[in-house]
C-alpha cells in the first residue's frame, strides 16, 4: 500500500477504510472498538439513522437513543445457529439494557467489523471480548454522565436495568443520558470493568429468546428471495454440466417464445481457477421465475466437456484408495512407527472412505444486484458479506466501498453460502442489463454446482503388544484440497497443513511411535468448506479404527477408549505444522482430560453399561473428538432392522465448549449436528460420470426424513472455565462413526465406507 493510499488518496489525511486496510483484519477490530463513535454512522441505514436522531454511538456495535432505545448491530449471518442472538446478548449484558427494548440490525458487509464470514466456528470465540468491550465501553459513559450529573464518584454508580442508579438511590434512564455522554471522551481499555459472572442477566442463561424466531414462525422474516427492488428482472442460468467445459452454440429460439421470457443472454465462462467466480452460462431474464427456469429448459445448448469429461468418482476413489496404500509426505512422527510395528504381537489395519458431499441447505442460492454508475446494492443470504463485496466490486469495476451489501436471512448454508459465486452472477447481468436482477438458483442447481465436501481416502495400521495395548499407529490421509479450487498449479494437489489440522495431525493418543502422512489428490470439481470440513472424514477414520481395536482386544469401549487416552495432559505438537484453528496453544491447547470429561459426561449420563446389552439387531456405538477447539463425545443407539433398515432411537451428546454464551441455542446446534451428522453417515453421495454431477434433487441425494433421523437427541453440557471454542461444526464429526460403530454392535457388519445405504446391513 502507497502512502497516498496511506494518506486517503490526497495527502491530507488517513480515511477509516485505508487506516482498516493497513492494518488488517486482527487491527480493524480494535480500531473499529476504539474509534468507531464518528466511523459508524455509514453503517446505520436510512431507516435506522432517522429513528436514532443523535444517538450516542461509542462503537459500530451499538447506539443508545434519547428514548432509551438501544440498536446493536449484527455483522455476523443468521442461519438458524442464533448467532444475531447470541453476540447481541454478550453487549447487552454489558451494557446493563432490558433485551426486550434491544433492536437488532444486521450490519452490511463493512471491514471496519473484522472477519464477518460467518463460518469455521469461531463467531463467538473470535469476538466474545470485542462484544464485551463494546458494551462496558457504553456502560462507562452513561455511568459517567450520571456521576456527573449527580456529583458523585463514578466508581459507585451502577447501569443495570436500562438506568443507571445511584449511590443515594437516584436513578436516571439511559436515554437521559444520551446528550450527557455524547459529550464524553471514549474510555481506554484499562478504564474498562466487565460484570462478574453472578451479575450477568442474559450470558450462559437459558432466558433470552431467539431474536428472529418469532418472524421466522409467522413468515415475516426476510430471505434473500423477499428482496424485490423496483424494476427488477429474474433470471435463471444455464451452466456447463463439466466444470471447465464450454459453450459451442446456443439455440434460444424457443426460450424466447416463453411467456414472460424478456431475453437471452451470455455470460463469460470463468478465467484459470474458479475460486469464487461465476462459472459462466445461458442467462434467460423473465418476469418471473417460472418463466426463466421454463425458458432455460427450453435452450438448445450444444457443449463440450474439455479436459474432465472422462471424470468419474469410480475411478478416481480407486485412484485414491491406491494412493493411501503408498508412502506420503510425513506431517508428524513420534518415535520409530515401522519398527514399533515390526516388533507388535498383533497388526490391525484398515482403510476408510468417505464421498464427495454437498452441503443441500433448504434454500437454494439466491442473489439481487441494483447497480447505478456510482454504487452497486447487492441483496443475499450470504456468509461472506466481504467476500462478496471484493468480488462483485472485481465484476463490476467498482471499488469495494462501492458495493453495499445486504445481508438477509439465511435459509440454511453450512459453508456453501460463504462462497459468493452467486452474487457475482447477478452483478454481471445487472451491470449487463442496467437493471435490477435476481438469479435464483433451482434445487438441481444448488446440487450440480455445489462447491463439494472433499472425497476421502484415511489408511491406519497399528500395532499392539501382548495385552492388547496400541504401541504404534500409522495414519495416512488423501483427499482433493480446498486449495485445488484456488489454484492449479501441482503442489496444491498435496493438503496443507491448515486441512490435515482438522482431525489428522491432533491425534490426542500418547502413542510411543507415532507416524502421519498425507498423499496427493485432484479432483475437476469445485472443492469446498461443508460444515466440519475435514474433520469429517478424519473423526470416521480415527473413531470407527478405534472401535475396531476395541473389539480386537475384547474389551469395552468406553475401557479401551479412556486407556488410549491416557492420563489428562496437552498434547506436545512441538515440531508439527499444526496451526490450531489460529488460536494459540497456551490457551487452546489439545487437552485430553477435556476429551476425557466428556467421555465420561456421556457415558455416566447415558447410561452406557446399563443400555449396553441390547438383543441383537440392536446396539449401541460410541465416538469422541476435538474439534474447532472444543471436545464432544457421542453415544448413538442404532435399530437394524432384519432386512437391512436402520433406524436410531437415540443420540446423547456431551460437549465441553468452553465458556458458553446462549445454552439453549448450544443444545439446538448439537441436535442438528445429529441430523447432520446422520446424513454424511446414512445418505450423502455425490458421484461423477463423464465429468458431470449424476444426482440432481433431494429424491437423489436425500436429506433425513423424520424415519431416518435420530427419535431422541439427548444432550449435556459439560460446564467449562476455558475461553469459548466452537459448538455449530464441533457436534458433528463423531456421529458418523459412532452410528457406525452401532451397527457393528447391532448385526457385526463393519461399514468403512460411506454412505451406510449402499450396503447390505440384513441379518437372520
């Protein structure tokens, strides 16, 4: 960055947006904390800003106006977690306000917030403190306006309430407060005093409700398909079944003869990697969606597939299966792993798989894009506010200040809506029509053109000694990466280590000799983040092996689990890339006695050993991991049914997350891990042949029904002085082995490769 970038492009000053850039993300939330009074208002909206006539605004996260109506501002993205909840409430409960006259807006996408893309579990870890400041820095001004006022020492005066009281009994509401704080000099840091945990209202209780329920219920909550600006078009897109195929000849003769189609137009197919770029197509603009999506299927499109068109996922696991059997690229080792497994009594090996997964949240991808010459408005139920701000600024040629865009509710994401592909669909033909449009993506659309959970390949050999204890453990994972999408180049074919982080390299087991390793692989296909990333098929691996192991040694479960994880200690990952999720070791440590205690929470509280002899058919299955820095442990109890059905009467999940924010919206988040985790186990399968998607709709890539997902989802939360980690990706790695682990223990059929439907689980 120049210093005339530095200096606001004119040399006179540094504008907030340059100072933020500069600075970086880490920055921008302190600057943002700091000086945020003046910086603000550009994120109020029109509506809001002449509600909040000279509110007292001491950070872009809440303003106070002279009626005592308090606004906080959301710049996290709704999607059924209750996050516009949850964050909200930590700034209230600092503040002092009554939550019932707390207005919640959601902020646009703005860097002066920090990282706004709400996804890797880490909203509330990564800004639990930046709310608290937010509200006690509020709290410290109209406190000392009111000692002021009064003429009395600060230190005595008290916010709770929605007033501010005083040492004699004097009380004044916040809103009279206003002007008087206004005037005030923002408090530093050290000024600052956090409640004490018993004075806390609304943090770690279950009586905050669910801010959006209530609109959500009665159908008034918006969603990205209720924005409507006027003189709007819609549009439906045709695209290359093969990513990377192209467009050789269009016939729209008969779209056009479509009630209500207006026009036929192209867009350009995407340049080197597709990253977060449109993918390209046949655009048919209509009145209405029924007339686009009639016209798109009314196009003659002739294609050629390219360089994937002989892709197959049949070819490609065995590619993988293959490679997991050869020596990879070592990324931990403890002690000599191929002697130790020389010198073991007995050898145990098995190889894992799992499929390539989409994410099938309930709303299809939607986007809205108003473009003038000076500012372009985009509406989206999008995770990723910023990102799609830089891209459709890229799209259009605007500056990023230049793009506003709105966040909706969210229909479901699971990490699919924090990739803005979407929006840039709609800024090009808007920039292209000069009119409002809005691209809505069909159902098979959101399944042929997902960004995909990598397919996987985990290889594990192990060794035991004469009492059946582990003495060695060879890992070896291969799966497409995430960066494959980003960039085509050979090397980011091989994991990074940020990827192999989650699950892989973290093994909490005190193994004497330790060996991991990672292999090569690419796919034609978009690679995405899904809700767990790859802690999905590294907990199946690991949990369904140790299982294994366990039946091996004929010994309990829950026995062989608690002596492979030993003593509580931090694990040493000393001399491993192991980047930890970006939080620091010392306070994020991988601690087994954490891992123990909810093994222990669920075992006790579940009733393991009196549920444990069931008849057959029937069986219990137990999982535990770390992941997004938290630790949950599962037990699922598994129905087989003698022709191979599968039903689950119960899941009991134990989470220790930390310090928690809203129990009640923990609890919900596990129980939906549990129907997602059902769904990798039970369902999910995406396949390629010829380069394109074979399943289009949810009769092909089925969701739970109420049959297949769990009856009962029990769940304990483990209580927890450590800083909060994640809960809505944590819950749901060990369910899929724990499932599968049950129905082992139900009809002895070990199911190592995903999804359980496609095998044959009948017995007699």
């Amino acid at each position: 960055m120049s210093a005339a970038d530095l200096a606001g492009g004119d040399g006179t000053g540094i504008d907030r947006r340059s100072l933020l850039r500069a600075f970086g993300a880490g920055s921008a939330l302190l600057i943002g904390a700091r000086f945020g009074r003046a910086a603000a208002r550009p994120t109020l909206t029109a509506a809001t800003a002449t509600t909040l006539a000279d509110p007292l605004q001491p950070s872009l996260w809440l303003a106070i106006a002279p009626d005592g109506a308090v606004r906080i501002w959301a710049h996290r993205s709704e999607m059924g977690t209750g996050i516009r909840t949850s964050l909200p409430m930590v700034v209230a409960d600092e503040l002092g306000c009554d939550w019932e006259r707390v207005t919640i807006e959601q902020a646009f996408g703005d860097a002066g917030y920090g990282d706004q893309n709400t996804d890797g579990s880490w909203s509330i870890r990564g800004f639990y403190e930046t709310m608290r400041k937010a509200g006690a820095a509020a709290r410290w001004l109209l406190e000392q306006a009111a000692a002021k006022q009064w003429g009395v020492d600060a230190a005595k005066c008290v916010a709770r309430e929605h007033a501010v009281h005083g040492p004699g009994g004097e009380r004044l509401g916040f809103g009279e407060l206003v002007e008087a704080a206004r005037a005030l000099a923002l408090p530093s840091d050290d000024q600052l005093r956090f409640r004490k945990p018993g004075e806390l209202r609304y943090v770690g209780k279950d009586k905050v409700r669910f801010y959006d329920a209530a609109d959500i219920t009665v159908g008034k909550a918006k969603f990205g398909a209720d924005v409507r600006p006027e003189g709007m078009v819609f549009a439906a897109i045709w695209r290359v079944p093969v990513l990377g195929g192209s467009i050789e000849s269009v016939d729209d003769t008969a779209a056009r003869k479509v009630p209500g189609v207006i026009d036929v137009v192209q867009l350009p197919a995407f340049q080197g990697a597709p990253a977060f770029q449109a993918l390209g197509g046949v655009a048919v603009i209509a009145r209405n969606t029924w007339a686009a999506f009639r016209g798109r299927d009314a196009l003659q499109v002739k294609w050629n597939g390219g360089d994937a068109a002989d892709f197959s996922t049949e070819k490609f696991y065995a590619a993988m299966r293959e490679t997991a059997q050869k020596p990879g690229k070592l990324v931990r080792e403890v002690g000599d792993a191929a002697k130790a497994l020389e010198a073991a009594a007995e050898r145990h090996e098995a190889l894992y798989t799992v499929p390539f997964l989409a994410h099938a949240q309930m709303e299809p991808m939607v986007a809205t894009v108003e473009l003038t010459d000076d500012v372009c408005r985009v509406w989206a139920p999008t995770q990723n506010p910023q990102g799609a701000q830089q891209m459709v600024a890229m799209a259009t040629g605007l500056k990023p200040e230049q793009v506003e865009v709105h966040v909706t509710l969210l229909g479901g994401g699971f990490g699919r809506k924090s990739k803005p592909d979407y929006c840039v669909e709609a800024a090009l033909l808007a920039k292209q029509l000069q009119k409002p449009v809005r691209v809505q993506w069909s159902r098979e659309d959101d399944t042929r053109f997902d960004y995909y959970h990598s397919a996987a390949a985990v290889r594990i050999e192990a060794g035991l000694d004469g009492d059946g204890k582990v003495v060695a453990w060879h890992g070896r994972s291969v799966f497409p990466p995430i960066g494959t999408t980003f960039d085509p180049r050979d090397a980011a074919s091989m994991p990074s280590a940020g990827e192999l982080g989650l699950g892989f390299t973290e093994l909490p087991y005190p193994i004497p000799a330790l060996r991991l390793e990672a292999g090569p692989a690419r796919a034609p296909t978009r690679i995405g983040w899904m809700r767990s990333v790859h802690h999905v098929h590294h907990a199946f691996a690991e949990c369904s092996f140790v299982d294994e192991l366990a039946a091996k040694a004929g010994v309990d479960r829950v026995e062989f689990l608690e002596a492979l994880i030993g003593a509580p200690r931090h694990v040493d990952m000393s001399g491993t890339d192991f980047p930890n999720q970006g939080a620091s070791m010392d306070e994020y440590p991988v601690d087994t006695g954490r891992l123990l205690g909810v093994l222990r929470e669920v075992t006790t509280k579940g009733d393991w050993k009196g549920r444990n002899e069931l008849p057959r058919g029937r069986g219990l299955g137990l999982a535990a991991h770390r992941s997004f820095l938290g630790y949950v442990a599962v037990i699922v109890e598994v129905d087989v049914a003698r022709d191979g059905t599968v039903r689950i009467p119960r899941v009991d999940v134990a989470i220790d997350a930390g310090k928690l924010i809203n129990p009640d919206r923990v609890r919900a988040q596990l129980e939906g891990s549990a129907t997602f985790g059902t769904a990798i186990a039970m369902l999910g399968e995406i396949t390629f042949e010829n380069g394109a998607v074979v399943q289009s709709n949810y009769h092909d890539y089925p969701v739970p029904r109420l049959p297949e997902a769990p009856r009962e989802v029990r769940t304990y939360l483990v209580a927890s002085d450590a800083p909060p980690s994640g809960v809505g990706e944590t819950g749901t790695p060990p369910i899929a082995p724990a499932i599968c682990n049950a129905i082992y223990a139900a009809v002895g059929k070990r199911v190592r490769d995903l999804p359980v439907k496609k095998h044959d689980l009948s017995w007699s």
